[in-house]
C-alpha cells in the first residue's frame, strides 16, 4: 500500500508541475499594437480600415489614438488635429457614443439600431441611417462632418436558447470636417 501511495504522490506532484508550468506560459488577451500606420493584432494585420490612402495629407497634424477596452470588446479611434482642430478621425469598431470637438462645440454622435438598419444621431439631430454605398454629411453649427463607412458588421440572429455576447452591430468609419 506504500509503494501505491508513492506512485499517486509522485503522479499528482508531475501532474501539479506540469499544470503550474503551463499556466505561466498564457498569453495576455488583446495584444493590440500600430506598426507602419497599420493597425495589428498580435502582430497580424486586421484590416485595410487604416491604410496611407485612405488618410489625407495633413502634414502639420499630430495623431492622437485611442483604444477604449469595453465589456463587449475594444473600440478604436485615431484622431489627426492641427492648430485649427479636428481635421479627421478613424473609426473601428464603434458601438457606443462618442464626442468631437468642433472648435468651442463639442458634439456627441451616437449609433443605433432602428429597425435592423444602423442609424447614427448627432446631438440635437434626427437619426440618420448609415451606408457603405454613400456618405452622410451633416451640418453641425458652423462645420460640415462627413462620414464615410468602409464597414457595417451586423451579426447574424442567433436563437434565444443560444448566448450570445457579441454586439448588436458595429461600425467603421473615416469623418472629415470643414469649416461652412
């Protein structure tokens, strides 16, 4: 009965070492990173959302990034602004309400679900609905924000019995500003 106890300690001590050695060997979760102005996640290139054609040539802009990491996953905003403000803005991802700066304005734009279809409102506005086919231009105070949606994810229905964690929708954008 000894040497049958011996075995199992000997066992369960291999067994707790193996399992302690790997579970230091885990990865942290979203490894997010920028490299050539593309946007990586762990170290694979995510999308052409961010690509040099697609930003305007702003060479007195400083580029401000965000990552807000959220419940239902990451949101990412890139801002490029110069001496007279906002002069555009990316957008990945984006599910939630965010501000824009629209020199001594600050406007709130908000997405939402009507319908099926995804409608963005700016503060003080009708909801307008939102395409990948066209832009959506709105006059805001003395400024014109237009929006141009590279993607609009909307998951497939799952059934009720099903859980199901994903968002709604998300959106991709590119904003640019112009004084009127």
């Amino acid at each position: 009965m000894t040497k049958t106890f011996q075995k199992i300690s000997t066992l369960s001590l291999v067994g707790l070492l193996t399992a302690c050695s790997e579970a230091g060997a885990e990865k942290p979760i979203n490894q997010f990173s920028v490299e050539n102005d593309q946007l990586l996640f762990e170290k694979k290139f995510v999308d052409d959302w961010n690509v040099n054609q697609n930003v305007p040539s702003c060479s007195d802009c400083r580029k401000e990034s965000q990552i807000k990491y959220l419940p239902d996953g990451p949101e990412v905003y890139e801002t490029f602004l110069n001496s007279s403000g906002l002069q555009f803005m990316l957008g990945k991802n984006i599910r939630h309400p965010f501000d824009i700066d629209l020199v001594n304005d600050i406007v709130t734009f908000r997405f939402s679900m009507i319908d099926g279809d995804v409608y963005l409102q700016a503060e003080n506005h009708e909801p307008k609905p939102v395409s990948t086919d066209a832009q959506l231009q709105l006059d805001i105070s003395d400024h014109r924000v237009i929006f141009t949606f590279s993607d609009i994810y909307i998951p497939e229905p799952t059934p009720d019995t099903i859980s199901n964690e994903q968002p709604k929708f998300s959106v991709d954008f590119y904003l640019t500003t112009s004084s009127k």
